[in-house]
C-alpha cells in the first residue's frame, strides 16, 4: 500500500510551530486554560484553521479536567415531545451553539421515572460537566437535585416559585400583556383565557400577564380555564368556556397549540373568527402559519433560548459567572384578531 501521497495528520507541535509558540502556549490556547495573551491565542487559532488541526478529545478532557459532555434533561414522559415544535427548536438552537465546540449533547426525558434516575447517574458520576434544564414543576424533584449537586445547572425558563442562579427566559408577562393589550385595542371586551398547567411558572407568568391588562383596561378577568399547552387541550378548554360564557368575545391561549384547538372548536360552534371572536396565542410556532385564519400572536425567539442556554453553561464551564438572561417577546397580528382600532 502507497502511503507515501497521504496526507500527515497535523499535531500540537505543529500547530505550535506554526504559531510561532510553545507545545504548552499552545495546548492552553486550543484548551482554554491558563494564561495566555490575545495575541497568542490568535495565533494559535489561526494556525489550527490553517492546519486543519483537530484536538484529541480525549487528551483535551485530560487537560481541562472535563468531560465533553452536556445534558439537557425535560421534565416530561410524553413521547409527544419529539414532534412538538418548540422543543425542536430549542434543541435546534443547542445544536448549532454546540457543533462549534467539542461538547456532546445528551437528551434526558427526566419525567420519566428511568430518565429521572439516569439522570442522577450521571449527576453521582460526573459523566457530565453541565446540565440544562427544562419544564420543570413547582414541585418538581428536580429542583432539589439541582440545588444539590456542585455541577453547574442552567434552566431553560424559571421554576415557580424559585429564583436559580443561572437561566434563560422569555419575558412571558409582559409577551402576555402585550397579546391582552392588542385584544382591548381592536375592541374586545368579553376577553377570556386559556392557561397552561399553573404549577409551570410559564403558564403562571403568562396567566398574570393577562391580568394585568385586564386589570389596567378596567375589564372582569373571569373567563378562565386550564389546559396542556396541547391542541386537543386547547379544544377541550374553549368547549369549556362557550358553555360556562357564550357572551365571550376573544380568547388568549397561552400556546399556539392552545390557540390552534380553540380555533378548532370555535369553528365548530359557528362562531366567526375575528368578527364574532378574536383569538391570540404565544410562541408563533409554525402552525400559527397553518390555521385558519392566521394566528396572531406572541413570538418568542426560541431557537435563540436554546442556543444561549448553551452558551451560558459553555461559558460558566469557562469560569465565567453570567447573570440570567430575559429574552424579548413581541406581538405578531395576523388574521385571527380585529385591526386595532386608532388610539
């Protein structure tokens, strides 16, 4: 066999020697670690490019004491979940902040009892450097294991009633108030809500969100009811709702599924959308593009919460301390609700 054409695979020591450095100047600039100025590093950087130099995961875990490894556990046991749009991007945002790095994902189903108790496996035995977290209850066990353990812990969203050290959000209040606030303007009055489950502080901080518009505009904030953050939950929930206020003249779905099954619903009842019943929702989630007529809603920038989810935990394994992140949301009208009328 004629190996003489093949091509060398590039070492440290040439990427050191490329850079003009040391073998250690260099392994701490590819690494991370220890001190070593910006030029340097640049340098050291830029000879990997060039190099095509590809780090031995397994000689880089040695040096930074790490194991390559990240979790994003869900509190969930819904097979549901791989079809659910919002968890597609999110883990879509993990990705793409991932696939520059060397660290691996790990998916975790922690609602269910095995992937709760892999979970703490891997927590006893460090097979992990970092663990994001998702969908947690207020009463969510969890919680406490994330309080426990010394490895570093990144919620996506913030559990009801705690306050974590490290997380990333969307500011659902105030995306709830601006969904209310839009259904006042076009001349709603009748305005009703669909919530998630309670114990999720999503659903919580969305639910006093309407509230508070509500209560700025001076109007009762009665017409409620409780569903999954599912379509079929949406449906059964609006159902509800025609029969305990027929009066009602607009509905606020915490989801855009929710919203979706109550279009759904209202369709069936003969009740014209938007002239007779104005419905928002919250994610603009693909289907929001799918139903009839087009959803207006809140847009959060999920892809963007799942990718800076990461980049806090990468950061934090880096030795930085970051401060939570509160991401924005806004109003996106489509066809599903009035024009507002002129202020």
């Amino acid at each position: 066999m004629d190996t003489a054409s093949s091509p060398r695979t590039p070492t440290l020591e040439d990427v050191a020697e490329r850079a003009g450095v040391s073998r250690s100047v260099a392994s701490r600039a590819i690494n991370n670690v220890g001190n070593v100025s910006d030029t340097k590093r640049a340098a050291v950087h830029r000879a990997v490019r060039e190099l095509g130099y590809v780090p031995n995961p397994s000689a880089r875990a040695l040096a930074t004491n790490r194991v390559g490894a990240v979790v994003l556990a869900v509190a969930t046991d819904e097979p549901g979940i791989f079809a659910d749009a919002f968890f597609a991007q999110v883990i879509y945002g993990i990705s793409v902040a991932l696939e520059r790095t060397d660290v691996t994902l790990t998916l975790v189903l922690a609602g269910r009892p095995e992937g709760a108790a892999k979970l703490r496996q891997i927590v006893r035995s460090r097979r992990a450097d970092g663990i994001m977290l998702m969908n947690l209850h207020g009463d969510d066990p969890l919680a406490k294991l994330a309080e426990q353990t010394t490895m570093p812990v990144v919620f996506g969203g913030r559990p009801l009633g705690a306050e974590p050290q490290w997380y990333v959000d969307t500011d659902n209040r105030s995306g709830a108030r601006l969904a209310t606030e839009h259904l006042v303007e076009a001349g709603y009055r009748r305005i009703a809500t669909i919530t998630g489950q309670l114990s999720l502080d999503v659903a919580e901080a969305r639910y006093r969100g309407y509230r508070d518009a509500m209560a700025v505009a001076e109007l009762p904030a009665h017409r409620v009811e409780h569903a999954d953050f599912s379509e079929a939950g949406g449906a059964a929930a609006m159902a509800r709702l025609l029969e305990a206020h027929p009066d009602l003249d607009a509905v606020f779905a915490a989801s855009d599924n929710m919203a979706a099954g109550a279009l759904r619903t209202l369709r069936a009842w003969g009740r014209a959308v938007p002239d007779e019943v104005g419905v928002v929702g919250f994610d603009d989630l693909p289907t929001a593009l799918h139903t009839d007529p087009q959803l207006t809603t809140v847009r959060q920038p999920i892809e963007a919460l799942g990718a800076e989810m990461a980049r806090m935990l990468l950061s934090i394994l880096d030795g930085v301390r970051p401060t939570p992140l509160i991401l924005p949301a806004r109003l996106v009208v489509r066809g599903s609700t009035r024009p507002a009328a002129d202020r």
